[in-house]
C-alpha cells in the first residue's frame, strides 16, 4: 500500500486548502492509498471529523518516521524553510493552492485600490507592496521542488517564477444527480459560499444585490474577519429581510439544494476556484468574476464569467437569471454533465499514481 504524507498548517477547516486536502484523502484512502497528515500548528474547525479523513494525523516532527518511509510528500502550505532538509529527496512535491510563494502581501492585488497584480516576483518592488507586512517568500529554496497546480493560470505563474517541474493534477469532484426546482416560489435564491474576507469579494457581491429589483434572498455561508462589516453593510443597503449569514457550515453539500444560482464574486485571482465545480456538480449554475482560473472550466453553457468587479452587469446577470428560469435549469444540467465528465474522480486516482511514478 502506497503512503502518502500531507503537510499543512492546520489540523482543521479554515477554507478551501483544508477541504481540498480531506475530500482528496477521502479518495485516496477508498482507492488503496495510506494517507497520513502532519500540521504545523493547531487552528480550524470540525477537527474531529477533518482528522477521521486520515490514516494518522499529527504535529509536525523532524523526527517523524513517517518522513522516511512515505511513498510522496506532498506540501499543502509552505513551511520553514528549515524544515525542508528534513523531507525526501525525489519525493517530496509543493502543491500551489494560492499566491504567497511569490506574492509577499499573499493576495497577488495592490493595496491600494486592489488592482490585481500579474509581475513575477521581485524582491525590492514586492516589499514596497507589502509594506513589510510579510516576509519574503522562500522561492529559492521551494524552486527546488517540483509543484503541483490544478490550473493553466497557477502553472504559468509558477513557471514566470522560475519553478522548472510544474505538473498539473486535474481537479476533481463527486457529481450529485438529484431533482432541483429553481425558484420555487417565484424568489430568485443566491448562494454565497467562502471565507468573509476581502479577497473573496462578498462585499462586492452585497453592492450587486443592493442594485436589484427582483425578488431575491441570499444566504452567506462562510465565516472571517470581514464578517461584521458585512453585517453593516447589509443594514446600509436595507437587505435585512434578504440576506442571511449562515456561519461557518461543516457540511455545505447541504447549502445547494436551498439555492438557483452560486455568486463567486471574487476580488483576488482565484488559482482555480474549487467551489463553483463544486455548485456545478451540484447542478447549480455560476455566476463569478473572470479572474484566475475560473474561466478554465467555468463556460457560458453552465453559467456566466462577470468582467472583473462589473457590479452593473452582475445586477444585470442576476436579474436575467430571475426572469429566466428556463436558462437556470439548461446551465445547471451543462454544469454537471461537464463536471462529471472532466472532473471525475477516476481521472484524479489515476494521474495521482503516476505521480508516485514519475519521481523515481
């Protein structure tokens, strides 16, 4: 039996890495793999379950065995660089879920108005950008690595970095076909899902609702910092009666049968944006801003691609959702023949045994 080790930073739920890592060790694990966890310091929600997705999960240790005998390694998040003497040579991967490897502010936008960044690193303009809220990256030493990615975009900014072995491992996810009556009482329900921080864009999304004039409700389920700002806004744009804060939610499979359309209105570029699969799967059509890797699966046939914080066309989209139905029901059905089709789980067992291959 092939063992695989994770590394990540925390021994619970804070967002999409976490949930990636265990639906991905859920898999494995039903497809003969050993999956064990490390973490580097406690933090997150629904540990106890988060932890049931693994052979073994523990503190990180250099002096761990498992460091030895795993079959792959793979790194969810960056660690110390000290630590990496410690992991096998030829095994040992980095899996890019987000910017900080070569963004030094993380969020790959300026601080200033948040315009969406595009440079390679650079170790003088980055720590003017960052305002030395962060350390530099450690790209000298991770370039060592070879990096997994699950988008086109993600591999190209690695590559721009000056990462050679880049691998893409396709993404994946369970298809749910079941009966969806959108909008059943003549109500258009949105679906807000992620952490209530800035770069995931859920104040952009309230002053989209606040332009509509359709009957609609909108649940936002996810928890963060931004939260009571949140709260504020939706006082400020009179949306009581029509926004909802659900809290963190541990099982949010659950969310989408309650909703007709998925808003993904991220401000950040999304590295691949797992969540709006996730609704197509569910058959529940996506309407997100054209940013990162979204438009990588994300077509016209099962939802829609918003030009980046275009609140007025957002309002629009929604709004055309309303009045038609019929197209809700047509794209949330293209979106879960695409997602079983090019996502597939079979397709991840498969690719993921080559990795233990190819590094050999």
């Amino acid at each position: 039996m092939k063992q695989i080790l994770y590394i990540g930073k925390y021994n619970g739920i804070i967002g999409g890495i976490e949930r990636y890592m265990q639906n991905s060790a859920d898999l494995l694990q039903k497809n003969g793999f050993a999956v064990h966890y490390r973490y580097m310091e406690d933090g997150g929600k629904d540990q106890e379950r988060f932890a049931g997705s693994f052979e073994s999960v523990k503190i990180f240790s250099p002096d761990d065995g498992i460091l030895q005998t795993a079959d792959l390694v793979i790194l969810h998040n960056i660690i110390d660089v000290k630590y990496l003497q410690h992991l096998p040579a030829n095994r040992t991967f980095f899996f890019a879920h987000d910017h900080n490897i070569y963004c030094q502010r993380h969020h790959y936008y300026m601080p200033v108005g948040r315009i969406n960044c595009h440079r390679k690193y650079n170790k003088f303009i980055c720590k003017l950008c960052s305002l030395g809220r962060n350390e530099a990256p450690p790209l000298a030493e991770y370039r060592k690595l070879p990096a997994l990615v699950l988008s086109d975009f993600m591999a190209e900014n690695l590559r721009k970095n000056g990462f050679e072995k880049v691998f893409k491992l396709p993404a994946f996810i369970k298809t749910e076909k079941q009966e969806h009556t959108f909008m059943p009482d003549g109500v258009l329900r949105i679906l807000f899902l992620g952490q209530l921080i800035r770069g995931k864009g859920a104040d952009l999304m309230l002053k989209a609702l606040a332009k509509l004039e359709v009957p609609f409700t909108c649940i936002i389920a996810g928890d963060g910092k931004d939260r009571k700002m949140l709260e504020m806004m939706v006082e400020k744009f009179k949306l009581c009666g029509k926004v909802h804060f659900a809290g963190f939610v541990s099982k949010p499979e659950e969310l989408w049968k309650l909703c007709d359309v998925f808003f993904f209105p991220i401000r950040w570029q999304e590295p691949f944006g797992l969540v709006g699969l996730e609704a197509m799967a569910h058959g529940i059509p996506v309407a997100a801003f054209d940013l990162g890797g979204i438009g990588e699966y994300l077509t016209r046939e099962c939802g829609t691609l918003i030009p980046e914080k275009d609140l007025k066309f957002a309002a629009k989209i929604l709004t055309d959702y309303y009045h038609q139905p019929e197209l809700l029901q047509k794209q949330g059905e293209c979106g879960l023949w695409l997602a079983e089709h090019h996502f597939s789980e079979e397709n991840f067992v498969n690719r993921f045994k080559e990795l233990t291959e190819e590094l050999k």
